[in-house]
C-alpha cells in the first residue's frame, strides 16, 4: 500500500461493487428501487402511525421511530453510491468520509437498539399484560427512542475518534459503496489491534447485547404462549412474526460483516452482507410489517380512503340561503356536487365507517 513511501491522502476512492473505471449502471438498477422503495413505504409508515388514533400505541410509536431511522440509514450512503455510479467519479475526501461513517452508525445502532426496545414491547404486552399500561407509558416510549439514540452517537464518537487517530498513506481505494468500518482499517498503516478489540468487545455489548435480550424476551414470550389455550396462542403471536423477522435479516448480515479478524475480512463478500443491511432490510421494513399486520392494513385502507374521497369527490361548496326564487336557482348553479352524487358519498362513507368498526 505504500505506507512507508507515500504521501498522507486527502480523500479515498470508493470502488463500489467493482473495481472497473467509469460509471456503474447496474448499481443503479440494483439500489435506486430499493432506495424509493425504502423512503416512500418507511415514510408512508411514519404517515399512517402518526395520522391514525388508533395506532397511537406504544408498539406503533416504536414502530414509527424505527421507520425514521430506516429512512435515515438509507439517506446517508444510497445517494452518494447513486451518484458515483452514475458519474463515474467516487472521491470521498477524508472528513466527508469519517462524517458519512459516523452517522451511519449513529442510525445503524440506533435500529438495533429499536429492535430490542420493540422486544421488550412486546414482552411486556404477552407476559404482563396488566402492568402494560404503566410499562410502556408514553413517557417511558419517548425516554427509550431518546436513549436509543443516545447510546448510538455516543457508540459511533467513540469509534469515529478511534479512526481518527490511524494514519493513511499511498493507497486510498476503498472496495467498497460507503465508508464502512472494516476497509477502513484495513487501509490503515498503523496498527489496529484497538480498534478491532474495540470492535469486538465495545461494538459486541451494542450489538449482540440487543440480540441477546430479544432472544431471551422471545424465549419467554414462547413460554408464556404456551401456557395458553390454543385460541389464543395465533393472536398472541401474530405481532411477534414481523418483528422477528426483520430481526434474523438485520443480525444476520451485521453478524457476517463486523465479527470476524480483520485478516479474514473478504472485501466482496463485506460488501454484498453491507447491502443486505443498510438498504435491503430498512426497504423490506415497512412492506414486512404492513403485509402481517391488519392494524396497519386497516389503517392505510382509512387513509387511502380519506385521500380518495377528497381527491375525486370533493366535499359539496354551497352559497348563503337563498332569500328569492332567482336566488335559489344561482345557489343550485354554485353547488359543486349534485345531489344523488352527494348522497351517494353519503352512502360510501357510511358503510366504510360501519365496516371500520366492525373491524
């Protein structure tokens, strides 16, 4: 690499998914679906949670933060990888790069944080239902989301000034679509032994810690389950399947790419777990909990509704009460909708409120 001869860089070369010269269409191809995928069903998330009273449960505020920061974890490398494939042109300089690494994991942290928080939701609701009010309190929702992200940026400062205390010399490509941590340190010219043990134990007790309670929540979720008579054992686990889920595809990836020696690391494969967990998993996100959950399918049906009902059949504008014959025929005139089609409107949203109840 040059690490005797060469130069300090100011910027490193982001490779992408090859090492060819010049531009990349079939990044494009491969991440823009994904990426408007991913921001349009995350945000229509934050949309239906936040519009909907009756989704204003602590699972759903949880749900929604995780939405938000899936929106961010996807903001914060696609764009950039966007527009290096399309111009050919990946030069990074060093800070944007270190900026890029830090707040990606303030958002990727802050996803598995979530994922146990969602855990303990659930947890809570199954095997406590009666304190579940008290638990899970608005209060204590906000306080867990603010957490989360607390313990995130502090977890990416401590591991953003431990990079900065390497120093890179000659080489500056990165085999890579963003600024992840393992090419990294394998571009440096210092020793990493820190970094790695910091890896190791430091991001070990951030990112196996949430796994390994969302195991042991669902261990005694699966108990409790079973003490159950059968009628109730599918409605108590069917909120649980969507959370889990997302849980075996975010770990599993994070598992293959940063918990291994550096000496093992293979760039091409840290590359392909990378795109499963910072685009393909904040993507499927909002699709996975929407397709296995009536409360959120009922809920974007109401506001798909809402839209269509002001869109194609606005609500009737009328002038002031006649006062003479002429003036009732200019107040018949300025009636936007005719009556059937009023009553007809009138009808629809009758029988959609009477199915939402039964619902």
């Amino acid at each position: 690499m040059g690490c005797e001869n060469g130069s300090e860089i100011s910027e490193f070369i982001l490779l992408g998914l090859s090492s060819r010269p010049g531009p990349q269409p079939f990044l494009v191809l491969l991440f823009l679906p994904l990426y408007v995928a991913g921001v349009l069903g995350n945000s229509l998330m934050v949309a239906v949670i936040t519009v909907d009273p009756r989704l204003h449960s602590p699972m759903y505020s949880l749900l929604r933060s995780l939405s938000l920061v899936d929106v961010g974890l996807l903001s914060v490398t696609v764009p950039q990888a966007l527009a290096h494939a399309l111009s050919g042109h990946r030069a990074v300089p060093f800070h944007a790069c270190l900026a890029q690494f830090f707040f990606f994991y303030v958002f990727g942290v802050s996803d598995t944080l979530l994922l146990a928080a969602m855990a303990l939701d659930r947890y809570v609701a199954i095997c406590d239902p009666l304190r579940y009010p008290a638990v899970m309190s608005p209060r204590v929702c906000r306080r867990l989301v603010a957490s989360c992200l607390g313990l995130a940026v502090l977890h990416s400062a401590f591991h953003a000034g431990l990079l900065l205390r390497l120093t890179y010399r000659g080489g500056n490509r990165l085999p890579h679509f963003f600024c992840d941590h393992q090419p990294l340190l394998r571009l440096s010219c210092s020793p990493t032994r820190v970094n790695e043990a910091a890896i190791f134990f430091e991001g070990g007790l951030v990112i196996l810690g949430p796994f390994l309670f969302i195991a042991a929540s669902y261990a005694r979720i699966g108990w409790a389950v079973l003490q159950r008579p059968a009628s109730e054992r599918r409605r108590a686990l069917s909120t649980c399947g969507s959370h889990l889920t997302m849980v075996a595809l975010f770990y599993g990836a994070i598992v293959g790419v940063y918990f291994q020696p550096g000496a093992s690391y293979s760039a091409p494969r840290g590359a392909v777990f990378s795109v499963m967990y910072t685009i393909v998993t904040p993507a499927a996100n909002p699709f996975v909990y929407s397709l296995r959950n009536k409360d959120v399918q009922g809920a974007l049906r109401r506001l798909m509704g809402r839209v269509y009902d002001q869109e194609f059949w606005p609500q009737a504008v009328t002038a002031p009460a006649p006062t003479s014959g002429s003036g009732k025929k200019e107040a018949e005139r300025f009636d936007v909708v005719p009556k059937l089609k009023r009553k007809r409107i009138d009808t629809l949203t009758a029988n959609r409120d009477a199915a939402s109840s039964r619902n």
